[in-house]
C-alpha cells in the first residue's frame, strides 16, 4: 500500500440509489461537505462522466 494513500469504508443502511445522489449531487454535497458545524461548502460542480471533473469549495 501505498504510505500516502488512505482507505475509508462505510456501511450505510439505506437505498443505494439514494445515498450515490446524496454523495454525488452538489446540491446535497453543500449540505454535508464540511469539516464542523462553523465551516460551510457554498459551492460545489461534480461531472460524474469519464474525464469529468469535481471541485468544491469549503470556508470557516
């Protein structure tokens, strides 16, 4: 393994449908991409499509 590389797993007990559109919609994304309750995430674009791209934006 790679000493830069870091794993995460997680069981999530719901539709799987519906937790993909809550981890890859930005309209969801802003509501949980942030690190505590005084930061936000105003603005995120996702493009889910081969050579697409993600950016996010986070502020305290």
């Amino acid at each position: 393994m790679d000493s830069n590389q870091i794993t995460i797993q997680s069981t999530i007990a719901a539709d799987v449908k519906k937790v993909w559109d809550y981890y890859t919609n930005p309209l969801h994304i802003i509501k949980w991409n942030f690190a505590t309750d005084d930061w936000q995430c105003p603005r995120a674009k996702n493009d889910m499509r081969p050579g697409g791209k993600y950016n996010e934006r986070m502020r305290a």
